[in-house]
C-alpha cells in the first residue's frame, strides 16, 4: 500500500498551488479520502474530505480557498489551493480511510511553505 503526495513547494501569499496524491495497493474507490496538514509542534489537522460518492467537505479555515477532487480511474485524489496565507505553511498529507473493515493508511507528507 501507498500514499504518494506530490506538488508541495514555496509559494508566495495569495498564490496557489496544487497537491496531488497518487494511491496504489488497495482499492482506491471504496476508501474516503482526506488531506491533512501539520506544523511543528501542533496536532495534525484534516483541511478537506472527499466520499466515496465524491461529496466534498471542508475544515472552515480553508472554505473557498481549497478544492479537493478524486479520479477513481487513476487513484488519485487532488488538492487545489487558492490564495494561499502565511498560515497555510505545514506538511500536507494524503489519509485513506474506509470504515468496514477497517483500514487507515498515510502517505509521507509534502512541505508546503506560504513566503514572500
């Protein structure tokens, strides 16, 4: 199983930038997924879900800025930043849930640093 994000990078504030998550090993269309992000010394933090049934969801801090998408076809799962903030700096992460039965997997993370 594997959970590779890519697309992390430096970027100046109100720019954007797109994470992608590339799945491989399980069955990528039963599995709700989800990006988090991190910053030293703070607890992880889910930013935006997508369903099964492609429903998005978003954490507040982030609605209208972040778009999350999936392609089922190519098991990957997508994340578009606009009008990014100093505040967006963290290690962004790709997480695979699905509920029954029980699986939870993590990709390795990707530094997204918002600087001028």
């Amino acid at each position: 199983v594997q959970l590779v994000e890519s697309g992390g990078g430096l970027v100046q504030p109100g720019g954007s930038l797109s994470l992608s998550c590339a799945a491989s090993g399980f069955d990528f269309s039963t599995f709700d997924m989800y990006w988090y992000r991190q910053v030293p010394g703070k607890q992880r933090e889910w930013i935006a879900r997508i369903s099964t049934g492609e429903k998005p969801s978003y954490v507040n801090s982030v609605k209208g800025r972040i778009t999350i998408s999936r392609d089922n076809h190519k098991s990957t799962v997508e994340l578009q930043m606009n009008s990014l903030k100093p505040e967006d700096t963290a290690v962004y992460y790709c997480n695979a849930v699905r509920i029954l039965p029980e699986e939870d997997y993590w990709g390795q993370g990707t530094q997204v640093t918002v600087s001028s």
